[in-house]
C-alpha cells in the first residue's frame, strides 16, 4: 500500500513493478521502481551519481536487431544495384553482344535494359521492334532510370510504337530532366521554349538550358564527344548561353576531332551551310573529306558537290563524278542514320525530321547532277572517275591522322 503525499491517506493500489539497471561507473546491479526511471541518485555500490534506466524489453531488442537487420540487407541490396548500374553505361552495354546485353538485363541492370530498347529500337544485332523498344523502355523508365525516360519521351514525340503524345512525351522528359539527364534537359529547354507538350515558358526553358550547359560543359571539357557536337550546337542557336558562333565552332570541330564519321559530317555540313556557325566552304570541305573517306555516304555525296562546284576544294569534274557516285551508291547502306542514336538525339525534332525528308531528295538530286555532269566530261574523264570509284578503299584512303582513331566516341 503507497500513502498519498497530498492527503496522507491510504490508496489502494498495487506496488509498482521493480526492474534493474546497472550503474554507468562501476556497473553494480541497482533494483528501483519501474517508474522512477531516468532519475539520477547515488550508486549504493560506489556513491557516485548514475542515471536509473528502464531496460529494454526483449520484445524491443528483438524489434530493434530485425530493424537494424533490414537496413543493413537494404542497403546492400542498394549497393548491389548501384553496383550493377555503374559497372557499365547505357552507352557501353550498347556495343556488346546482344546475348550480354538480355542477360544483363534479365538480372535487373537498367542500364541494360534501356540499351536493349535501343537495340530493338535500331535493329543493331537484333530485328528491329518499336513495340519491344518501347517494352523495354517503359520498364526502365518506371524503375527510374533517367535515360530510359528520355529515350521513351523521344518514343511519345516521334509516335513509334506508341500512339504520338506530345504531353506524355514531355511528361518523361520532365523525369528525366529532374533526375539529372542533360540531354532530357536539353530538350526539355527546347520544348518549353516551343510550347511541345507543355505550355511555353521561356523561363523555364532558360532554367533547362542552363541546367544542361553546365554538365555538358564539364563533359566535353573532358572529351565527352556528344557533349561537344551538343555544346557547339547549343552556343550556336543561343540555347541557354550568348549566342557565340567562334565557340560553337570550336566546340564542333573538337568533336569532329574524334574520328567519328557522322560527327564530321555533320560538322561539315554545318559549316557549308551555316548552321550555328560563319560559312566557311574549306572547313566544310576538311570534314566531309575525311568523313567520306571513312565511307559516310551522305559525306560523301556532299563532297562530290563541293569539287563540282569549287567550294573549298578546286574545281575538279573527275574527283565530282567520283564522290557522287560513292554517295549514291552507299546511300542504301550507309549505317550513319540510326533513328535514335546520335542523330535524333542531338537535334530536335523538327530538325530531324527535315534531314530525314531531304535524304531522298538529296540522292535523286545527286543522280541528275552526275547524270549532267557526265555531259560537260570527256570519256577519259569518265573512265578515269569510274576507275577511282572502283578502287576506292577506305582503308587506304582514309586520312592520315584519323588511321588509329575509332568510329565510334
């Protein structure tokens, strides 16, 4: 029976339960009232000051270890996947073997799977399936992976193997960008300043430009070859930045630098025509050049017009009918026009679209140019340009100082 302190009087209730701590100095045994916990008194072992705590339950000791157990596996588990996603990128997966690629990605690797939808989507080493690519895209997207969600934005916009949504597109494009995918954000500038999917915000699309300029900046400070062609562009067309045409040059030509045959004739093609750049026909003529002879078609014809016409090169009928003949001739298999990869990628879509019209148009035009060329050549001429286009070889016509580069970035 305990005595109440405010009148003295009997209560009846049951005496509070006793439990057992140890004293933080010495770790003598103390036995105290359940609810006298977290008071300090003096240690009868030892006399000094020590704090009563109430032990655990080992109901509580068991709830605490399990949780601290599922953090640990959750966190491993983590670790795992965050080590399967860094062990190789999108990009890198892309260049193994498909049978490397769907294992990877059968195991759960993002990356992985966002390079099999480009697969499917290109028809590289397996037959070509938007239905797939989308499959696979979707996947990724919906795990988080912010490259799929760019990829299947690109997928909504263009309509391929999916009704065309430009809202939805923008929607993954808006992930991606959010998660930190400079291209996504590059585009998502792009829409916001077009009113593509979203409403037009020039605010915003300065926000996404800016965003995107500066991890492309660090990028190609450090050879990141898409990353440059992207930068140039973006100096070009005042994306985010002043529009500056002696940097967006400077950044072209740093990716044209890297041997790869579609970046040079793009750049080729930008400083023939002006995109972004001054007009300037002898750096047109320097990377179509070394871009045919690597056997780029679209290259290849462009600079059999430069030579018909003397653009940065002398006029010249033999080397004009031979460069027409390779580009026409190569046109059908030349593999520089993936619809994804580094093309549709780095353009925004009414661009691309506009390349992808004018690709016939240029061919059939090539074909009457060479067809009126022939009329103002002599048959030596002619026999002489058809010699060289039968013992045209990119590998002993290729340029010096692109022998030991690769193709690809």
């Amino acid at each position: 029976m305990w005595i109440s302190h405010n009148s003295m009087t009997p209560i009846t209730e049951s005496r509070p339960k006793y439990v057992t701590c140890s004293c933080q100095s010495c770790e003598g045994h103390i036995e105290f009232p359940a609810n006298s916990a977290g008071l300090s008194v003096a240690c009868p072992h030892c006399g000094r000051p020590t704090i009563l705590k109430r032990p655990k339950s080992k109901l509580r000791l068991i709830m605490y270890s399990s949780t601290i157990i599922l953090i640990l596996v959750a966190a491993a588990l983590f670790a795992h996947r965050q080590t399967l996603q860094s062990k190789a990128s999108v990009d890198e997966f892309y260049t193994k073997p498909i049978t490397d690629i769907k294992s990877a990605a059968q195991k759960g690797n993002l990356n992985a799977e966002t390079a099999l939808g480009l697969s499917y989507a290109n028809g590289r080493n397996i037959e070509h399936d938007y239905a797939q690519a989308l499959l696979c895209f979707t996947n990724a997207a919906n795990a988080g992976n912010a490259e799929a969600q760019y990829y299947l934005s690109i997928m909504y916009d263009e309509g391929w193997g999916v009704t065309q949504s430009k809202p939805e597109g923008a929607k993954w494009c808006l992930m991606a960008s959010e998660a930190g995918d400079a291209e996504a954000q590059h585009r998502m500038g792009w829409k916001c300043s077009q009113g593509e999917g979203v409403i037009t915000d020039l605010a915003a699309s300065m926000k996404w430009y800016k965003s995107a300029l500066e991890t492309f900046r660090n990028a190609a400070a450090h050879g990141n070859v898409r990353a440059q062609l992207i930068l140039g562009a973006m100096y070009g067309d005042g994306e985010g930045v002043a529009k500056d045409e002696a940097e967006a040059a400077n950044w072209m030509e740093k990716a044209a630098s890297s041997g790869d045959p579609r970046v040079q004739a793009t750049v080729g093609f930008d400083f023939e025509y002006g995109s972004g750049v001054r007009v300037d026909s002898t750096r047109a003529a320097k990377w179509c050049r070394r871009a045919a002879e690597q056997g780029n078609a679209d290259a290849q014809g462009n600079l059999g017009m430069l030579y018909l016409n003397g653009r940065g090169v002398p006029q010249d009928y033999v080397e004009a009918y031979k460069w027409l003949s390779l580009g026409i001739a190569n046109s059908d298999s030349d593999p520089a026009s993936e619809p994804l990869v580094d093309s549709d990628l780095l353009w925004p879509p009414e661009k691309v679209k506009a390349v992808r019209d004018a690709d016939k148009a240029s061919v059939d035009a090539q074909i009457d140019l060479r067809k009126n060329l022939a009329y103002q050549m002599t048959e030596g001429q002619i026999a002489e340009a058809q010699r060289r286009v039968s013992s045209f070889s990119s590998k002993n016509e290729i340029h010096p100082d692109f022998q030991n580069q690769t193709a690809r970035h």
